[in-house]
C-alpha cells in the first residue's frame, strides 16, 4: 500500500494532516503522539504581530460540536520563527503555517516573512469568523478572494494553500478566485459562523457572542462543500470539518479531498489523527487499493 501523496508540491508520507488553530504548534500533543506520523501540521493562525485574541469565555460545547471564539491568539511571526519553528523541525512531516492578517499589506508583509523560514508552506486563512475585522470581508467575494492571494502570492514562492469561509453562498465559484490568482491549492471548510445561549441567564454563551462551529455536527456540510468545490477548481483540495475517524477522512476524498485535516477531532482524543492514519490503512487493505491518490473524487453520485 501506498499512502504517500504530493499536495500541492508537498510531499506527505500519508495524507492526514492537523487543522490549524485546534493542535497548537505542536509541544503538548507531542506527549501523547508521535508527530512524526502525521503527514503534516499545520500551525496556529499566526500574524505579523502579537495577538491577544478575544476575551473570555471563549469555547462552549454544544450538539456534536463546539463553538470557539478565540480571536486569532498568537505570538506572531517573530516569536514563531525563533522559538516554535526550530522546535517543528525536528520531526519529520511536513509544517505548514497558517498565515492570517487585517490587510492586504499585513497578509503580504506577513508571508514575504513566511517565505525565508524554512517551512513546507502557507495556508493563507481567508475565513476566521471571530475577529470583527479583516479575513472575514477578504474571503466572502471572489474579488476579495483574488485580490489577497494575488497580493500574497508574487511575494510567496512556497506553495500556497488559502482557507476559505462556508459562510457563503456559493463556495464553488469563490474557489475559482483560488486557483484564478494562482495558488497551489485550497483548504475547506473553516467553521461554520454560530451561536449558543445561556436560557438562565439570557447571555450569549460566548463573550464575543458568536463564533465558529466545529465537530461532527458540521461534516456533512463540508462534504457537500468539497464536492462541489471538486467540481470547479483543478488544483488539490484539503479537507476537513468534523472528520474524527477514517471513514469520514475516506469520505472526504471520495468527495475530491487530496488530503485531509482533523480539528475538534483533537480535543475528542489527542490521538485521534494517529488512528486516523491506521484506519485509512485497514480501508486499503479491505478493498486492495494499492494507492491512496486512487479514491480521490471516485463517489459514484445517484441519477435522478
């Protein structure tokens, strides 16, 4: 079996990855799993400068899901580079960081940064719904879309993966704008905007009142967003939303994913991503598929 993949230019040992914002930089899963068989991490959403995110409280559970509004809490590029990135790099799997800004000049300045570290590559985040500002408007339009990633990417050499938003109407003919300004590839779906209320006390749970739902509650919305963005684009998707086992990761790509990532799935079990990878490895073997790439987009849709 064969469960190497190149993604976007990236060579992956298999095709899991972790999703940005829901496994940190690394240092705490890596005293439960071993990182180097993941097949890439994907950092937290990092910016041009320090971000103390939203305030408190700033996670709730809710049915088969979570909500979070945590702001885009980071360090920023410089503490990144100098302590977090020499740390990553001592295993083998691919980094890939996730890059956010409130500008275009910030996104750009930010991965002109990105583009002398030694990392794998960008996964430009287009999508956060919990900051007031900024990625939020540059990713609900084709225009806006394109107008970032070109920005960003006569500046980025390493491939460039953008994030897009679900909140939207038409996911498809914004992925266009992706692969229009010339990325490497796309990444969906980021969580779904929503809310939760305290019936006690008549607040919003959340204290930035609304935020992103992950988990198993949003997948089959992200299936349905990665097939039809399968349909449009011709560059490699990277799926996820709600994916905590391997049937879901199978699913996602017999949906056209190339790759996947586990988010709230990390929270469920820190070794979830690991099990992951052994359960697409006993899907393989029970349908003598020989290589992974060969499941990618092959879901036979029913005629109506």
């Amino acid at each position: 079996m064969n469960t190497k993949i190149n993604f976007a230019g990236i060579e992956m040992k298999n095709p899991v990855t972790v999703a940005s914002g829901t496994f940190g930089y690394g240092r705490e899963f890596a005293q439960f799993i071993d990182l180097n068989k993941l097949g890439g991490i994907i950092t937290k959403g990092t910016s041009l400068k320090p971000r103390s995110g939203n305030k408190p409280s700033r996670v709730c559970e809710t049915a088969s899901g979570m909500l979070n509004s945590i702001g885009l809490q980071n360090p920023g590029v410089e503490y990144f580079a100098a302590t977090d990135l020499p740390w990553l790099r001592k295993f083998d799997t691919a980094i890939i960081v996730n890059a956010c800004g409130s500008s275009i000049d910030e996104y750009v300045d930010l991965c002109r940064i990105l583009n002398t570290l030694d990392i794998d590559g960008v996964e430009l985040n287009l999508s956060c719904p919990n900051v007031k500002s900024g990625c939020l408007a540059f990713g609900t339009t084709y225009e806006g879309v394109k107008e970032v990633t070109s920005a960003v990417r006569k500046v980025l050499d390493k491939p460039l993966i953008v994030k897009l938003t679900p909140n939207v109407t038409d996911i498809a003919s914004i992925s266009k704008a992706v692969e229009d300004a010339g990325a490497d590839a796309v990444s969906l779906i980021n969580t779904l905007l929503g809310m939760s209320i305290d019936i006690h006390t008549k607040r919003p749970k959340l204290a930035n009142n609304t935020g992103g739902l992950s988990g198993p509650a949003i997948k089959p919305v992200a299936v349905r967003m990665v097939y039809q963005v399968a349909q449009k684009v011709n560059i490699p998707i990277l799926g996820m939303g709600g994916i905590i086992n391997g049937d879901d990761a199978i699913e996602f790509m017999l949906a056209g994913a190339n790759a996947i990532s586990i988010g709230a799935g990390n929270f469920i079990n820190p070794a979830t991503s690991i099990n992951t990878i052994s359960e697409i490895e006993d899907y393989m073997k029970k349908y003598k598929i020989e290589n992974i790439s060969d499941i990618v987009g092959k879901v036979e849709m029913n005629i109506n």
